[in-house]
C-alpha cells in the first residue's frame, strides 16, 4: 500500500479529507498526484459530478481542477473539556507567536 485516502461522499459529489501517503525515494514520482488521479478515475466512473479538494489551497489543487472553489472548513462539535480548553489555548498562543500561519 503506498496511499490511502479518505473521502467523504454524497450521492453526486466527493470530498477527499484527507490522505496517507507514503514516501518514495525518487522524489520525481509523487505518490499523491497518483493516487488523486485514480481515485478521480473512479468519481468519473460512478458519474459523480464533482470531486472536491476541500479546505487548503495548494499548487496540485489548482493544476487539477478545472473549477476554483470557495473556501472551505471542517467544523468539528464537541462537549467542552479540559483538554479541549487546553489546545484552544494552546492554539491562540501559537496564533499569537506565528500571527501568519493557520491552524
């Protein structure tokens, strides 16, 4: 196995998540370029109609669409917790050190 992605779907779209890749040492072969092409393969097989990137901008992202998309995020719920108040804050000081960096 040298990839796994994980896409979420609905009846007429996919959105990949995300993806474990692993490395090569030839770094002209890009393992992930492969296998979003072959999972797109699939979409287009199945008749999905579209296949989404989601949050993130990035080069691969642009080269292989043929539409540009709003931005997107991941919006998680949960019940507050300590550890949960923890990395917020963990995360705002970060935010505070590294104003130009995202989460």
């Amino acid at each position: 196995t040298l990839a796994l992605l994980y896409i979420l779907k609905t009846q007429d779209t996919w959105y990949f998540y995300l993806s474990g890749i692993d490395t090569h040492p030839d770094n002209k072969i890009k393992i992930g370029l492969l296998a979003h092409t072959l999972v797109i393969e699939q979409a287009i097989k199945h008749d999905i109609k579209k296949y989404s990137f989601l949050a993130g901008d990035a080069r691969y992202k642009q080269s292989m669409s043929n539409v540009s998309e709003e931005p997107q995020a991941l919006v998680c719920f949960s019940k507050p917790s300590t550890l949960l108040l923890l990395i917020k804050q963990l995360r705002h000081f970060k935010q505070s050190l590294f104003p130009s960096r995202k989460n």
